[in-house]
C-alpha cells in the first residue's frame, strides 16, 4: 500500500539554527519552511524533516545510520564535504581507505560522518 506514495525522512535536531546551516549550506539541500517543531528541506524530490527535539530531555543521537545519500563519484563527494568542514568517521575493525571510505563485501562504498546533533549520515557509491 505504502510503496506508492512519497517517502518523508526525519532527522531529530537539538539546534535549528546549526542543522539549517549544517543541511543548507554544508550539503546543498534546498531549504523549504521552518516552524517550531521542524525544518523541512528537499532532497532531490523527497522531503527531509529535521525535528525540533530540544525539549526532548534525555536526547542521544543513535550510533548507527540515519540518513544517506547514493552518490555517483564517493571519491569527489568526500573531497567537496571535507572542503565544506565535514570529517568522516573511523570505525574498529573496518578496513576504510584513507579518506574513510570502506569497500563493503558487495562492493559497494561507504562513507560515515555525523551532523552538528551527533545523528550518523552516509554516502555510498554502487549497490
């Protein structure tokens, strides 16, 4: 039933004003509307609402992956974020290049780096 209708994405923030300039500007999504409980941005056609979650008292950003992008150069994509002020993340265990790319076993590439709020993001190339 749902697989028909447009998918909208929810990222929690504890502050508006660096996650706008964090999403906006940083990762050139196109900024929609803000009211007290969200900013909402479109990402290529699907709407991303990052939630206004300050009041929320016992916050913690997940430690996996929230939200991610497919790429069609990871490369390049990690070299214009870090231009922007983004550090990509290393994690045990994983064989990640020098840039923080790791190759998964189905060949597909991944990069992680988190948000001002700590929520982790990805970007992959392939699969």
């Amino acid at each position: 039933m749902l697989g028909r209708n447009e998918i909208v994405a929810f990222v929690p923030t504890r502050d508006p004003q660096k996650a706008r300039q964090f999403y906006e500007q940083t990762l050139g999504l196109q900024f929609v509307s803000e009211d007290p409980f969200a900013l909402v941005f479109n990402a290529n056609g699907i709407t991303v609402r990052i939630a206004n979650v300050s009041m929320v008292k016992d916050f913690e950003p997940q430690p996996f992956t929230i939200l991610g992008w497919k790429v069609h150069d990871i490369a390049n994509a990690v070299q214009i974020l870090q231009k922007r002020g983004v550090s990509f993340e290393r994690f045990a265990g994983m064989n990640q290049d020098a840039s923080g790319v790791w190759r998964s076993p189905d060949g597909a590439l991944v990069a992680w780096f988190k948000d001002p709020d700590g929520n982790t993001l990805s970007i992959t190339e392939g699969n």
